[in-house]
C-alpha cells in the first residue's frame, strides 16, 4: 500500500498528486499558506520523502569518494547537497544531507531510497559503513526561515537558509503537527521553491541532465575534489564547453486558466503552437505575489530575450536567466 501521512486527517487536507502523493497538496486555502511559510510561520509535511542514514567511522571518506560534493571534512551540524551521478555525468541521484557526528543523515525523492541504498551497498567494499533505509522511522517536516518553533530533542536537523529540514522520528509526527500549526501543503512549499530557482531531482531534470545545466555546480558540485563517477563529463564541461540545455525561471501569463505542467513543450511564441519546441517545462506554481510562474530547461542557444510560449494553450513566457548562457 502507498504511503498516506496521518496529517492529511486534518481538517481541509486536500491529497497532493505526482510526485507528492501522500501528504497534502493544502489545507484549504493555498496562497495564505504560502505567505504563512514565507512569513516563517507553520510546517509543511513532508514525511513522504525518503530517508538514508550512513553510520560507522569511514562514512564521510567513502561518502566523500561517491558524490560529488566535498564531505571528508564536514562539520557536524553543516548542510549541503550532493549528487550520484552516471559514468556519463548525468543526474542519478540527488541527497539533502546533514551528519550529526555520529550519522550522516539524507534526504531524497519519494522512491528514491531503493535505488541509492542499492548502490551505496554496492560500493562499500572494506569501508566501515552501515547503510540504511530509515524512512519507517523518520518523517521530514520542513520549518521555515525565521520560525522560532522548537524541535524535538531525538530530532535531527538541517539548517538551510530558506528554512530547517527536521528528521524527526516518525511515531512523533501528529504531536509535531499539534504544536507547531498551521500546516502547510506542498504546493506551498513548491511555489517558494520556484520563486527561489532551487531545482528538484525529476522536476527539473530528466534521464540525460548534468549538474551544469540547472545550476548544481558549487551548490551540489565540488569543483576541487577528487574523483567520483561522472567526474570526466563534469571536469569536461566546466573547462571546455557549456551544457546543451540551461534551466530558466518563466513568468508566464496571468490570463490564462490552466496552467503548463511537467513536460510541456517550449516554443518561440514567434513560431507558435507549430513551431519546434525548445525545451519543456519543468514546474509551474500560482505564486501569491507573483502569479504563474514555473521553470523550464530549454536549449542554451535560445536567446535570452525571446519571448516563449509554453504548453498547449501557448501560455506567454518571459525568460529570467537561472545558469548563465
């Protein structure tokens, strides 16, 4: 059975879609969520997502070895973001993580736990590691910048600058929920995500994406480490040419009803609904200050003042530069 967060029992949950089934979309009324949350106030549920634990004493030399973030000397405490990556640098995996100095706790996509346990698995050879898959036991809840709220002592947490990403023991979930109201749906959450131009892994990428083309190198991507898998095609990219496609923020035309979703093509509005797409559309969110908006990976060679159109109903879109051309 797919997972059902407890949380969506509160009054006026509605459940959220692909990929976020199992917590709630919104509790009834999505823009005064979102102002809530960038105001730092209330939690959004997030308990669908995937928890990695990584314990024993060479966890963060091996981890260092696998991702393409540097973590050898991590601080406990510190956050950052990382990535696994395919022998040809594109995108396999992409891990929120925190280590507590004892355990290095991650983050990743519902679903995503499998396939990133099987391969941490498969790469530990004679390190001391342990690798696990604790999401039965740990929910993520999401507490935003400026909230004052207190976290459970058994918690774990990862300060960001938009917030604080709470690893908390699952069994205490609804209590959480009862002290720290209003709770926050996801669209929510995405609609600050897109506004921000923090990308998501199989949002804003797809089978063949590497870090450079949505803005990862610096951020998930450590230029001055050693070697991991991928590392050639970033190294390549970096020193001898620019990435074929490039992540844009689109301010999309509030007239319309219906918003583009996720793979929508983009086309120059020159060329109309006709016209060969350029890209497709990644997001889209109703912003409570800035209307429709969504991101879109198109070719790096479309001008950045071109005007686009996008989805079937040839929404209008404006380009707002994320990786520079």
């Amino acid at each position: 059975m797919s997972y059902l967060s407890p949380l969506l029992s509160l009054p006026g949950a509605v459940p959220a879609e692909a990929p976020d089934e199992g917590v709630a979309a919104h509790y009834g009324d999505l823009f005064r969520e979102q102002r809530a949350l960038a105001d730092g106030t209330g939690f959004v549920d997030l308990s669908h997502r995937d928890v990695v634990t990584v314990s024993g004493s060479d966890r963060l030399s091996w981890l260092h070895l696998l991702l393409t973030q540097h973590v050898s000397e991590l601080p406990p405490h510190q956050a950052t973001e990382a990535l696994v990556l395919s022998a040809n640098g594109h995108i396999e995996h992409a891990v929120s993580l925190v280590d507590d100095g004892e355990t290095t706790w991650m983050h990743t996509e519902p679903g995503g736990a499998s396939g990133l346990v099987s391969y941490l698995e498969s790469m530990k050879f004679f390190y001391r590691v342990e690798v696990a898959d604790r999401g039965a036991d740990f929910a993520l809840v999401h507490l935003p910048a400026g909230s004052i709220a207190e976290v459970p002592e058994d918690a774990v947490v990862r300060e960001v600058p938009y917030g604080r990403d709470v690893f908390l023991p699952r069994a205490q979930l609804e209590g959480f929920a009862e002290q720290h109201r209003p709770a926050i749906g996801v669209l929510a959450f995405e609609a600050l995500r897109l506004e921000a131009h923090r990308p998501r892994l199989g949002r804003e990428t797809d089978h063949r994406t590497i870090p450079h083309e949505i803005g990862l190198i610096g951020s998930a991507v450590h230029l001055q480490k050693g070697c991991y898998r991928g590392q050639e095609t970033v190294a390549r990219v970096h020193n001898l040419g620019r990435p074929p496609r490039r992540l844009v923020f689109l301010h999309l035309d509030g007239s319309e009803v219906h918003l583009p979703v996720h793979g929508d093509p983009v086309r120059l509005a020159a060329d109309g609904v006709e016209g060969r797409p350029l890209g497709f559309v990644t997001s889209s969110a109703r912003h409570h200050e800035l209307g429709p908006i969504a991101m879109a990976l198109i070719k790096r060679n479309v001008p950045v003042d071109a005007p686009l159109i996008a989805g079937p109903d040839a929404t209008a879109a404006a380009q707002e530069l994320v990786v520079e051309v």
